[in-house]
C-alpha cells in the first residue's frame, strides 16, 4: 500500500494506476524508451504486448485496473499481471504484481487468476 501525498491525490488516474509500477501505457512506454536512449543505454524492458485491461469499481467508490501484459526482458519473455486500487477517499493505493516468464505464466495461470482474483483493497483505520 502507498499513501498518496495532496499532489498525488489531485493528478491520480487510472492511467497513473496502470503505470504505477512498470511502464504499460502507451504515453509512459515512449517516456522510458527516451529516458534509456538519452542515458545511452538499452531499455531493459523491450516489446510491450497487451493482454488485457480491465477497469474496477469496487464497493465505497473505490476504483482501480487490473491490466494483464508481456515484456521482453534480456532473452525472455515476462508475463506480468498488475492490480492497482484507489481507496474510495483517493488517499492511498494498494498494488499488487505477478510476473513470471511467460511459459511459466501460461502453465500455471489458474493459479495467478486465484491469486489476483484475491487481492483486496487495504482500509486502514480512521
């Protein structure tokens, strides 16, 4: 979980929450591909491929996206499944991330459902 500061809470979006961790959308993808280039080194995360995206709305007015993806790190390909949820006051998120290679992914993805399908958003108290 990640308490937001006044200035996270007034700019947060969906897209923020999709690009909370590694870069998904598309606007964020372009942004480290250029940061890389001008640093001089090779992105570490190359051939973004959606899988799927899907928007939350949960109970309170709590919102978020569960967005499903694939990079190509070094040799491999990675499968990364990637929950984010904004509390119902916009005050904290609480993430959530699976990765594996994407064979492993493919294999074992009744597991991975079980487990994103689990994740729950984190009241604290007062």
């Amino acid at each position: 979980m990640h308490r937001l500061t006044a200035e996270q809470r007034d700019a947060i979006s969906l897209n923020l929450l999709r690009d909370f961790i590694l870069p998904v959308t598309e606007q964020t993808r372009a942004l480290y591909a250029r940061q890389a280039m001008a640093t001089g080194q090779a992105p570490l995360f190359n051939r973004f491929e959606p899988i799927g995206d899907d928007v939350l709305s949960l109970d309170g007015g709590a919102r978020g996206v569960h967005v499903r993806f694939n990079y190509q790190i070094g040799a491999y390909v990675q499968t990364f499944d990637h929950t984010a949820i904004l509390d119902e006051k916009g005050a904290t998120v609480s993430v959530m991330l699976i990765g594996c290679r994407s064979t492993c992914y493919r294999e074992r993805a009744a597991e991975f459902d079980k487990i994103a399908s689990s994740f729950k958003l984190l009241r604290l108290p007062g």
